[in-house]
C-alpha cells in the first residue's frame, strides 16, 4: 500500500478521508493519540485473521478500505464494499499488490456480490443505519457456513458518550439520515447488552464480545499528553487490564466488538 496522492480536485468528503487517512496510517506526528488508537484497532482485526491460510474476506462500509488493502497484501482475497465511489477511488489510488476488489453500492438494498465469504468485517457502520437487527441478518447472508462477522462500533456504556442507547433512541420515535460518512451522523450508541442479541437473532452464534481501546490507547481525557513519554507497550498493557476488569472496561472503553458465526 503506498501513500495517497493529494488531488486537488477531490471532493470535500474525500479530503476529509484523506486527513483521517494521514493522521491514522502515514504521518504519526500528526496526531499521536490517533495514530495509536488505529493501529491497535487494525491490530485487533489481524489478531482474528491467520495468514496460514488465505480467507475470502468483505469489508463492508471500508472507506479509505485501509484494512481491505492491508489484508489483501496479506494474501487474503478480499471485496472492498462501500456506497461512495469517490471513497473506492482514492483506495484503490493506495493499491500496490494483492488480491483486491473494489465495489461501489448499498449491500443492504442491492445485490452487490454473488459469493459469500469466510469473514465479513463490517466496522463502525452499524450505528449509522435503521433497523440494525434487520441490517445484521443481510450481513449474515454473505457469509458461508462457518464464517464470522466481525462489527466494532462506538460502545454506549462509555463515560464520555453523551448519546442515547439503541434502545432509548427508539423511544424518542426519531428517524435519521442513514450512511452518513463520519461521527457527526451519530445519533445513538450501542450497549453490549443491544447487539449481543441483535447478532444472535440473526442467526449467528456470538462467539465473542467484548471492550476496546481505552484512554490508554485513543488518549481521551488529556491521556494523549501522555502517550509520548510513556512507551506503547506499557499503554497497551494497562489498557488490557483495564478490559479485564469486569465493569471497569464498560465504562472506559471507547469501542466494542461482536464476531457471530453462521
């Protein structure tokens, strides 16, 4: 994968991508809390995926498709799935080797694939659409027997997050635009108690949840003024025991994770 091109003609949600896409993979004097907190997010994605043997992998709602890319380098055969054809554009500007597919569609609405998958990732999407359990099982239709669905979103039990739960926004009979490309569309959260069963009305077993990253690696709470005096490895492994605690990680972690199988 090389470094982006700037385009001055790209659009402004594009640019936007390009200066998540600096801070996050290429220049780690940008915004150091940044920069960790992504790299430990693509290293929990690999920690699921061995390269002994390679899987048919999609990544649904992959943006900049920088996992997409990274894990095709790997020699995983992969589908990059997104509804913004500009975002597949600048991805596949990145593409230096692999087995890689670039697709531009809503896979809720559309029949956008004819194969199913090992793994399908879809992560940080499923807060942005309506009706998820609905949304979950048309995930679940992409993977063959045996594959795993891997979602990360932003956890509601956080003691920063100022949003509603899934379940309280429902209350409140409100609609929103789904797809949105960035946080600014968020208006709930997830609690691991709402997708958890989510996940298993749709047909998979959970197999498992959990916590990630806390201050310890995003550097919320001034944390980052931290980060560059105190080692990586020590970071992590505070964050870690801080996830094992039981309680402790539902209240300081940003992030959450299902991985269901069919």
């Amino acid at each position: 994968m090389k470094p982006p091109i700037v385009d001055v003609t790209w659009s402004d949600e594009v640019r936007r991508v390009y200066e998540h896409d600096l801070r996050e993979m290429w220049d780690a004097s940008v915004a150091p809390h940044i920069y960790e907190q992504y790299h430990y997010l693509l290293d929990f994605y690999f920690s699921l995926v061995s390269d002994d043997m390679p899987l048919d992998v999609l990544d649904v709602g992959c943006a900049q498709a920088t996992l997409a890319l990274l894990l095709a380098e790997r020699g995983h055969r992969v589908t990059a799935l997104d509804i913004r054809p500009e975002f597949l554009e600048y991805a596949s500007s990145r593409h230096t080797h692999g087995d890689i597919r670039f697709i531009a569609g809503n896979p809720f609405v559309e029949d956008l694939v004819t194969k199913t998958f090992d793994l399908v990732f879809a992560n940080q999407i499923i807060e942005h659409v309506w009706d998820p359990q609905q949304k979950i099982a048309r995930l679940a239709e992409y993977l063959r027997p045996g594959g795993r669905l891997v979602m990360t979103t932003p956890n509601g039990g956080y003691v920063r997050n100022s949003l509603p739960t899934y379940q309280e926004f429902l209350g409140q009979g409100a609609l929103f635009r789904e797809n949105t490309a960035d946080a600014d569309g968020h208006v709930f959260a997830f609690s691991l108690g709402e997708l958890v069963p989510l996940v298993e009305q749709s047909g998979l077993t959970v197999e498992l949840a959990g916590f990630l990253e806390t201050p310890l690696v995003n550097g919320h709470m001034k944390f980052r003024h931290l980060m560059p005096v105190v080692p990586q490895r020590i970071g992590r492994f505070v964050n870690s025991v801080i996830l094992g605690w039981p309680g402790l990680g539902r209240k300081l972690a940003h992030q959450m994770y299902v991985v269901g199988r069919k």
